[in-house]
C-alpha cells in the first residue's frame, strides 16, 4: 500500500461529510430517518499546498499521477486525525505562480478497502 509523501499540506484544508442517511415522511408530519449502508460517512478533504518547492510539486504529482494509473488508493493521516485512512484522489490542479515555486491543490475521498 503506498503512502502519501510527508510533505505538509498548507492551512485551510477544508473537511467535507454528507451522511448517507435515508428517509421516510408520513403524513402526520413524523419523519423516520435510517443510515444507509455500513460506511454512510465517507470525508472529503480540500488540500493545498502553496508554494511549495518544485521538487516536492513534482514528488506529490508523480504520486497521484501513479495512483490514478494504477487505481489503486493510498494511505493519508488528514490534519485533524493520527491516524491514517485508505483514500483516493479525485483531482488535483498544480500551478506555478513563482520561479521554482508551485501550488497543489487536490481533492481526496475516503474509501473503505481492506
């Protein structure tokens, strides 16, 4: 299992959740709710990291860019948390705003894998 490089993410990582929950309306108003599947809270994290040394832009590129090609996920410790999760990258978007400076900024979803 691959794991991301240590190379810290920038401040104002954003943390999504939207709970799998289902539910049911009755006609009294009364509305029965019930979570859905096993895993129903899989996060989604809004990464950056700026300017960053073209060297470590490259390492974390290559990175991703090896995930997508194998499908496979890779293990992360997210900012709010000591332990690390199975995660994939949904995308990612590089610039270089300054010589041999870049920014990242990627989206990674959980996934729930062996």
């Amino acid at each position: 299992m691959a794991t991301f490089p240590s190379i810290t993410q920038g401040y104002g990582a954003t943390k999504n959740s939207s709970p799998k929950i289902r539910t049911a309306q009755f006609n009294d108003g009364y509305m029965h709710r019930i979570k859905f599947g096993q895993n129903i809270d899989p996060k989604i994290w809004d990464l950056s990291w700026v300017n960053i040394t073209e060297v470590n832009a490259d390492s974390i590129e290559a990175f991703l860019e090896a995930r997508a090609d194998d499908g496979a996920s890779f293990d992360w410790t997210p900012p709010d948390s000591s332990t690390a999760y199975k995660w994939i990258c949904l995308s990612w978007v590089k610039t270089i705003p300054y010589v041999n400076k870049a920014t990242i900024q990627a989206t990674f979803q959980q996934v729930f894998e062996p």
